[in-house]
C-alpha cells in the first residue's frame, strides 16, 4: 500500500542549505524515508526568503506558506496553523508528520504523528527579544495543550521525557534524529590543531563562552584554529563574539564562516580534530549526531540531552560549560593527540552508525505511522 504523506516541518529553502537542526532532521528523515519504502511525499513548511507557492524537488512535493505578520509566538498556532491545515486538506494525505511545534496539530483531526524536537518554552528563554517571559509563557500553554493531545509521539531523547513526560499522555516511541550516508563517508584529514562549532551564533548555544575557552586553550596551543559555522540570531551577540576575538588578538584563529552549503560542512568536517559545542540548553542538536557519524570526536556540555548522546571519555567529553579551567586541559588534549583522536573518531563513528544512521530511523518512523494508521 503506498502512502501518502505530509510533512509538516521547516525545511531548506535552497537545495543543499541548511539553517536549522529541524530542517535538517526533516531532510535526512525524508531521503531515509525514500530509500526504504515507496511514499507520496509532501513538505508543508514556512517560507522566509522565497513566496509562497509549490516546487517539485528531489520527486518530492514542497507546499511553501508565508507567514502571517503578527508575532511568531502569536500567529504560529493561529493565523499560520490555519493556513496549514488549509494546504492539508487541499493535499489529503493518509498521515501527517508535525515536525517539532505541537501548536501546529491543535484541531487536527486526522492521524498524525507528532515528533518533540526541543522544548520552545524553555529555548526561548534564551532569546535577546522583548518580553521574553511573556513569549515563554504563551508558548509553553499552547505547546502543552498539543502535546496532551498527541496520541503518538516521538522523542528524540530521553531528556524529553525527563522533562515533559507528564504531558506526553498518548503513545511515546523513541526514535532519534536521522543522520544520512554521506556524513558516514566523510574520511578525515586534519591537517592542524582545529575545533569547528555549527550553529546558531546566539546566548543558547554560548558562543561566547566557546571563545573565551578557546582563548585559553590557544595559548596551550599556538597553533590551534576555530572555526564558527552559523548565521547570528542577533546582531549585537554576534557583534559582542566579533569583538572579543578582535581585542583578544584572535583575529587569524578564529574564523567566521556564515552559514555553509552541505558540502562545505562536509569539508569542515573532514579537517575538524573535533566539535566544540558548550551550549546552555539543547535536547539533542543534529551536528553532534553528523559528527559522530564522520568520525569526528564531540566535546559538548553536560547538560539536558547531552550526556544521552556522548560518552564521556568513549565519543568525547560531557564538559561544565562554565568551567573554563577544568575545559582548557581536556580540549587541549583533543587537539594534541592525535592517536587518542582518531581512536575515539572511529568509536563515535561506530555508535553513530548503529544509532542514527536514517534508513535505520525512517523504518522505525514507518512502522509508528503504520501503527497510527491502524496497519499494524
């Protein structure tokens, strides 16, 4: 029986360029998805560079919705959540896929699966946007009451259910992110002492803190460079980072290199001794997994869905994001031994394989839409 499916889910606006852990998951879990079962695959996401309208792409069909102009927090479980549900009917698909927000399912009828990818209330405390308090509290009751009414639910990570499980009631199926076979052929050829971050260049993920630390580490290690992957989510954070490299006299170390393509993070992969990721909150970011994957150790904090994912010692370090000095020798030790780094590179791209490889994620996503379709 072929299926038709809706996705619900931000996604790359251009082909091949990611700008977000959701996009991506939402990516890798579609090319898994392709591979392992014939489906008729729809994409209902936000646009925000493009106009509204459809594109065929890859043999899928993407549905593009502008969004409305009142605040996100505002409008994402009304004025765009009935805009969804208009494109859903139009597309009529046997399930539907919400990606992440639980505000998007509220009034859905038809059988859906819905997949907790962090929690919004608690990340957007970390904003530097007005009345952020207010903006938490909205966005905490409507995602609780689409998540009380989620009768099937994926959590990408137990911390998920550490945090939330009380308003998880319906049928809660562990599956993590999706981590696709190219990231697996990524062959390692790290020329000097480097550490890559990817992500949003923001407070959450404590860039700031990343660079003071390597900072310390750089004068353990002369020759050590940092790359940062990522677009800013504030011009005055990134401003802040800019200038701390400048007065630190960083300025040929640390290099700012925007947002990149896949194939370019493919690359900063392949020359990265490790990724350095010393966030204040996360649940399970898709770069952690896609580093595991091309054999590159993970240096990560201590923190919610972290430790779910690393090994300490084994895959990398679990890391105080706020111990500077306890951090230095450990890092420092990364980027020194190289034995050590490629032993540990191969033991995270063992664990990476037999966790998140995406064709072993899309049956698992299959068979829970089978189940919610009553097929099995």
């Amino acid at each position: 029986m072929k299926l038709k499916l809706a996705m619900v889910s931000s996604f790359p606006e251009r082909p091949g360029v990611i700008t977000g852990g959701v996009e991506g998951v939402a990516h890798c879990l579609i090319e898994g998805l392709k591979s392992v079962a014939e489906l008729e695959i729809h994409v209902v996401a936000p646009c925000v560079t493009r106009g509204a309208g459809t594109e065929t792409r890859d043999g899928i069909t993407i549905h593009w919705l502008e969004q409305s102009r009142l605040p996100a927090f505002l409008s994402y479980w009304s004025l765009f959540r009935q805009r969804i549900h208009r494109c859903l009917e139009e597309i009529g698909p046997d399930i539907t896929h919400f990606q992440g927000i639980s505000g998007w399912a509220l009034g859905y009828a038809k059988p859906y699966v819905l997949t907790v990818h962090g929690i919004y209330e608690k990340d957007i405390l970390y904003k530097d946007e007005a009345f952020v308090r207010l903006r938490a509290a909205v966005i905490g009751a409507v995602e609780r009451l689409g998540r009380k009414r989620s009768e099937h639910t994926i959590l990408i990570s137990p911390y998920v259910l550490d945090e939330i499980g009380d308003q998880l009631p319906g049928n809660k199926v562990h599956i993590e992110n999706p981590v696709t076979q190219e990231f697996f052929e990524v062959q390692r050829a790290v020329a000097q002492p480097r550490l890559l971050f990817v992500g949003r260049i923001c407070h959450r993920k404590n860039v700031h803190g990343l660079l003071r630390l390597f900072a310390r580490v750089h004068r353990t290690v002369p020759r050590a460079t940092l790359h940062i992957a990522g677009l800013p989510e504030s011009a005055e954070y990134e401003r802040e980072c800019r200038t701390f490299v400048y007065r630190q006299g960083l300025e040929r170390a640390v290099t700012f290199l925007g947002n990149v393509p896949r194939a370019q993070l493919l690359e900063e992969l392949a020359q990265a001794s490790c990724l350095a990721l010393i966030s204040l909150q996360e649940t399970a970011p898709m770069i952690v997994e896609e580093a595991m994957a091309a054999g590159v150790p993970v240096f990560v904090s201590r923190i919610c869905g972290l430790p779910y994912m690393v090994e300490e010692g084994v895959t990398g370090h679990l890391v105080d994001p706020e111990a500077e000095a306890e951090n230095v020798p450990l890092l420092a030790g990364l980027l020194q031994d190289a034995k050590a780094n490629a032993a540990m590179g191969e033991r995270c791209r063992a664990v990476a394989r037999a966790r998140f490889h995406a064709q072993s994620v899309a049956m698992k996503t299959l068979e829970l839409y089978r189940q919610a379709l009553g097929l099995g």
